[in-house]
C-alpha cells in the first residue's frame, strides 16, 4: 500500500542501541547515590580489609608472601563488574517495571534488543570507568603492581567481557524476582553480599570450608575473583589455589554456561509489565 | 477504507470478574470518541487490549487494520499511547525525553515544536521528576504524539487536574483532533467527553450502555424537559417534547403567573447517572 511506501523506514537496531546506551548512561550518572554506591564500594572495601589484614606489613600465601592489597584487588575487581552488571540491572530493571517505564517503552516501536544494548552499553560504560578508578586508587595508594605482561592484560580482557556479560544477562533475569520496585534493591543486595562472602572477595577463598568452597564454584563469582587473581597475582601463586591451577578454561566455561542459560531464562520470563498488571 | 479501530464482542475476564463482556467499538479516521464510564466499568482493560498489552478472552479486534496481540513495530510506530498513571523517567528532562522518543519512530515530528505545542518550552531543562501533575501529564502527551500517530489513545489524561489545567489540555487535544489525528480517550468526566468527543460510549460492567454524540446521548426521551409546578399544595411535574405549550396552558389554567414554575433539561450529567444506574434501579 501507498501509505506504507511513502513512510520513512524505522530506525536500524544498532543506531537505536546507541541512542539507549546515551540515554541509560545519562540518567545512571544522575542517580547520585547509585554513582556513589557503585564506584566507591570496591575502592572503600579494598582500603578496608587491606588496613585491617595488613597491619605491620603482613602478607598471606607462599613465600614470599603477597601483601594483602594486591591480594584483595582481584577480588575487588570483580565484585566491581557484578555491583555494575548484576546488582545495577537487577535493581533498575525491576524499578523501571513497577514505575511503568517499561511498560511506555513497549508501546513505542522501540526494538527490545535496543532496549538491552542501551542496558548492555550503559553497564560496559559504567563497569569500565569503575574498574578504571579501582585499578589506579590500588596501584596510587596500596602500591599494587599491575601486571605489565600482554598476556595478562589478555586475560583480563577475557574475564573482564566474560564476567560482564555473564551479570548482564543474569541481571535481567533476575530484575523479574522482586516482587516491586522498592523490594529491588533489598531483594538483590543480599544475594550480592553473601556471594562476595564465599566466593573469595572478603576472605582468603582456600581458608573457607571446602562445602562453602563447592557452593561458591557453581556461581561465576568465584570464578570470575579466580581469573581475576590469575592476572593480578604473581605466578608463584597459582600452585596455592585450591585445585593448583588458575583453571582458565573451567572459568570460561562456567561464565559462558551462565551467560547463555541467564539468557535463556530471561528471554523466557522478562515482562515489560509488573505482575498485577495485565 | 475500513475503520481506525473495529471492535466486535470484545470479552476478558479477571477469574470471575468479567471485566469486558462483549463490547462492541468502531472509530472511524479523523474521529474523536470517548469511552465514558465509572471506575472499574472496563475503560482502561479495554483500551489496553487496543494498545497490544492486553489479551483477550474473545472477540475480534483490529486496530489500524491489524490484531494487536500481533502488531510489529510498522504498527506501533502509528500509534501514540498516553498511559494512565506514570511516574518513571524521573532524572531526564523534557527536552530529552522527547528528542530520544522522536528517534524511535520514522516519521517523528520536531521534538521542539511538539514541546511548545504541549505547552512545556518553559521546562525544556526540567527534569521530570521536578514537574507537577498538570506539566507531567504535559510531557506525557508530547511523548505520545511526537511520532506523529495516526491513532492516539488518551487514557484518563486529566485526572488529578485543576479545571484551569484541564481546559489548557482541551485545548491541546481539540488541536490535534483539528490536525487529523484520530484520537480514542477514556474519562469519567463528562464534561470532557462532550467537550471534545464527536461521539460518546457510556460503558457500564464492560458493556456499552448508550453511545451517541453528546448531545444526543441517551436517546430522546432521555433529553425530555421536565415541566414543574405547585398544584394545591402539591409539586406537580410532567415530561414533554414541547414545554412552551405546557407553559401555556398552564398559564391558562391559573390565568396568570403559575407558582413555583421550574423548566428544566436534563443536564447530560442527569442522562449519563441514569444509564449508569440502570443497572440497579
């Protein structure tokens, strides 16, 4: 028909991506008090347990020991990525559906992969400038060595993409468990908390039980602290891990399995409504 | 060409709430139509079954010529949607949030000039957050219409108004109504309905219980003057197509002035509460 030749044609997938990416980044940045939140949080914890552990210049692991900065900054790096990925989506996703923005979105022709490409930009954007900020307040103010290797930095590519992508999606999927929007973030911040607890970001993870230990490997924390460690830590600690690898390609593997099946579960329960509505 | 939206025996139910229960609806391009009725009589489900967020139960529905449960993003980009109660968006401002919105259509208009047209240029800067009800319900507009839609679907868009707020957003919606733009709205107000609907739908336990323009709404005998008087003592009134001639006569019987004489019309406020209870009385 005519009328349809004469229209313009809609707007491509990706340009509408970036455009979101804009928006989201833009509004994230306005929300002071999640700025704050999830910029300083990896920095404050790092200066705390650093202080705290490393009174007196003590060290933990092999000779000759690594001092407790450098060892809590893999750790730090990635309750960094998951603060930004899994708890900021989780969080915002489930408030944009309770307070109706998610509903107006869907009644324009806006494509819902640009919707997630906007989300997906706005957490690379943010988890990038976090673990930027991190990285430089350990190496200005602990003395952390960062690592100077190619292959290092290759690996912290890796873990770094890996580890956002797996708590993007597992994020989406799970802004659909708060029962509202005001729940969020009390719903979502403990599963967080207990996770960084087990999985090596607080504590020495080869000094937790090793049931804790089994129940923190089925989640991508521990891994993603593990590939994290691999890069930051010296060589000679490897053989101190729990299973005496860095365990690169079980890493993969396990953030792979977690990206695709949050995928697929999102896809399977992501509502653009709340649950009373419709 | 076929209707804007046709609706034929529109059904959907709520466990056992039947929520709409064979509702018939047709609007015709260029139209403007409202869907009148109380609270929980089935306005909002049914137009959110228009606007594809719905389901149905049964019924057929066509909507720019196509079902809405399986309308793409062609269709949608036709549509403008005004939702009922909004308070997301908060930390972006007015003239963000339309000139992002405008991206996602293919034929948007100016972002600037539908700002002014809602009557916003003043808050350009202003976050939504900080704009009252009237200006929030403003921008809300403007996001619906700056994709330049064919059909436009208001739904309760002044409530919570004060009337000064509420004859400035008449004025806007007559405008676009002027430009063309079809527009379906629901309201429990009547004074909107007759003031900027070309045809009304009173819709009472989601059924349609009169329709008509406003002036005619109810049908004859429900616009009949009532003549009133005192009669020894009594009230006295009768129903009349022709109340001047009462009048006279009357005038005639009491040869002069006739006490407590009242001629009243049914407002359509009157018409609109007696099909409302109809139910039940």
């Amino acid at each position: 028909m005519s009328v349809v030749d004469t229209r313009t044609r809609l707007p491509g997938v990706l340009r509408l991506g970036l455009a979101r990416t804009g928006y989201e980044v833009r509004t994230f940045f306005r929300e002071r008090d999640a700025v704050v939140f999830i910029f300083a949080y990896p920095i404050i914890m790092l200066a705390i347990f650093a202080t705290v552990f490393g009174q007196d210049g003590a060290t933990v692991g092999p000779e000759p020991g690594i001092p407790f900065a450098q060892y809590f900054l893999p750790g730090m790096v990635a309750t960094g990525v998951m603060l930004s990925s899994f708890q900021q989506l989780a969080i915002s996703i489930a408030v944009e559906r309770d307070d109706g923005g998610l509903k107006r979105l869907h009644g324009t022709p806006l494509p819902p992969a640009a919707y997630f490409l906007g989300k997906t930009g706005e957490v690379l954007a943010t988890s990038l400038i976090q673990t930027a900020l991190l990285l430089a307040a350990a190496a200005l103010l602990f003395d952390v060595p960062l690592p100077t290797t190619a292959t290092a930095w290759a690996t912290f590519a890796w873990v770094f993409v890996l580890g956002t992508a797996a708590g993007t999606l597992a994020g989406v999927a799970f802004s659909s468990v708060p029962r509202s929007g005001k729940s969020a973030s009390a719903v979502v911040t403990p599963v967080v908390l207990v996770l960084q607890f087990i999985s090596g970001v607080f504590f020495v993870f080869q000094d937790l039980p090793t049931w804790m230990q089994q129940v923190a490997s089925v989640f991508p924390l521990k891994w993603m602290a593990q590939g994290m460690r691999s890069v930051f830590l010296p060589p000679s600690a490897e053989a101190w891990e729990v299973s005496g690898s860095w365990q690169h390609g079980a890493t993969a593997v396990v953030l792979l399995v977690w990206a695709v099946g949050a995928l697929v579960v999102g896809i399977r329960t992501f509502r653009w409504q709340r649950r009373d509505d419709g | 060409m076929p209707d804007a939206v046709e609706v034929v025996g529109l059904r959907k139910a709520y466990g056992e709430k039947r929520a709409v229960d064979g509702l018939d609806l047709h609007v015709a391009h260029g139209e403007v139509v409202a869907i009148l009725g109380p609270n929980g009589a089935g306005k909002t489900t049914t137009v959110e079954i228009l606007e594809g967020y719905r389901s149905r139960d049964g019924g057929d529905v066509r909507v720019l010529g196509q079902d809405p449960q399986t309308g793409g993003r062609d269709w949608r980009s036709r549509l403008g949607i005004v939702l009922q109660t909004n308070n997301d968006l908060a930390e972006a401002t007015v003239a963000e949030l339309v000139h992002h919105f405008a991206r996602f259509f293919p034929d948007p208009r100016d972002p600037d000039e539908v700002i002014a047209a809602v009557g916003l240029q003043e808050k350009v800067r202003t976050r939504a957050r900080q704009l009252s009800g009237g200006q929030r319900r403003r921008l809300d507009v403007a996001l619906g219409i700056v994709g330049r839609p064919e059909l436009l679907f208001l739904d309760e868009p002044t409530t919570g108004f004060d009337p000064q707020a509420r004859r400035s957003f008449w004025d806007l919606v007559e405008a676009l109504a002027d430009g063309g733009t079809t527009i379906l709205l629901t309201t429990h107000y009547l004074e909107e309905a007759e003031r900027l609907a070309d045809r009304v739908l009173v819709v009472r336990d989601g059924q349609v219980v009169a329709e008509g323009t406003p002036a005619d709404l109810g049908g004859r005998t429900a616009r009949q003057a009532v003549v009133r008087w005192t009669q020894d003592g009594q009230t006295r009134e009768v129903r009349t197509d022709t109340p001047t001639q009462v009048v006279v006569e009357l005038t005639g019987t009491f040869g002069g002035e006739v006490p407590g004489l009242q001629v009243l019309r049914p407002t359509l406020e009157d018409v609109y509460l007696s099909l409302i209870d109809g139910g039940t009385s």
